[in-house]
C-alpha cells in the first residue's frame, strides 16, 4: 500500500464595504468594494482591490400603473474581481518522495514558480432593460454585456530541457460580449 500525507496552508484576509442609495422607490444606486490579501502572491502583490457600482432606474414610477405599461427599469453595472492562486506556487518547495531504504528522497517539481506573480482581474460591464406589458403578463429584459479578463494566471509548457514541464505565468486578456433577450408571457 502507499499512503501520502500532504499539508496544505493558505490565508486570505479581507475587508469589504457595500452602501445602497435609493431616491423615492424609482431610482437606486449601489457601491461596494472589497480589498484581499493573499498568502499565496509574492508580498508586493499580495493585496488587490476590486470594486462595483451599479444603478437602475425604474422610469415606470413617473407615471404610474397603467393598463398596457406595467413596468420599466434602466440598468446599468460596473463589478470587478480578484483571483489568487494555490499554495505554494511561488516558491520552491520540496516534494518529498518515497525513501530509499533509510535515506529520504525529496524532489523539486516541474514546475517553475513565478515570484512575479500578480492577481488576476476579471471586469463586467452591463446595460439592461426591464419591460413588463399588460399587468405584469408579457414581459421582455434585454441585457447588453461585456467581461474583460487580464493577468490570467496559467501553467504554460516549457522545453523540458529548461529543467521543468511548465512555468506559472500572468497571460491573457480574454473579452466577451454578447446580448441576452429573454421574453416572459402568461396566457
């Protein structure tokens, strides 16, 4: 049989604030920002903000309930956020393997540590419409987004004639965009 004991430590410490503004039911705005401190980022990057604002208007409260117009609301949201990365990556840590008789074997692992490395940040944009016909029975929300993802965090493939498999790297601005419709009937 073969038994692996493996300890793993990581600490995160945070501190968050959220504050909601709201005008007479019709028009709202909400901040909130959180900051992080991570073990496993190198010291001079270990710590990463990220922040949210978003705000709606429901237009439908100017003039009131009707008929055919039941309701109608403006969006639109900013949201950031952070990401760290697993324990130990780094640095260099031993693996310790299976001993060889009385003499123990530890190793270095194959992958090479980025002492560099910094958070990785994920951004969200959003516009929307919220529109309701009919007492609430037909109803149509349409979304406008975009996320924009920087210093991506990634094993890339190395030669292995550089001593290692693959390295930890900051890599990427991934974007995506797109429009969500969603249509809402009850007969």
């Amino acid at each position: 049989p073969t038994v692996n004991s493996f300890i793993s430590e990581r600490v995160v410490r945070s501190l968050y604030g959220f504050t909601t503004i709201g005008y007479k039911d019709m028009l709202y705005l909400d901040f909130s920002l959180r900051n992080d401190w991570s073990s496993t980022l190198p010291v001079e990057n270990n710590s990463y903000r990220y922040p949210s604002v978003s705000t709606s208007f429901i237009f439908s409260e100017l003039w009131g309930q009707s008929d055919i117009f039941s309701y109608g609301k403006l969006r639109l949201s900013f949201a950031q956020t952070g990401a760290d990365i697993g324990a130990y990556q780094t640095n260099f840590t031993y693996n310790a393997g299976t001993p060889y008789g009385s003499t123990s074997a530890f190793s270095l692992p194959n992958t090479l540590v980025n002492e560099n490395l910094r958070p990785a940040l994920s951004s969200a944009y959003e516009a929307g419409v919220d529109l309701r016909f009919f007492n609430n029975r037909v109803g149509a929300d349409i979304t406008v987004y975009q996320q924009v993802n920087i210093d991506q965090i990634l094993p890339l493939t190395v030669p292995g004639s550089s001593g290692f498999t693959t390295a930890i790297v900051n890599a990427g601005n991934i974007t995506s965009q797109g429009i969500e419709v969603a249509i809402s009937a009850t007969p």
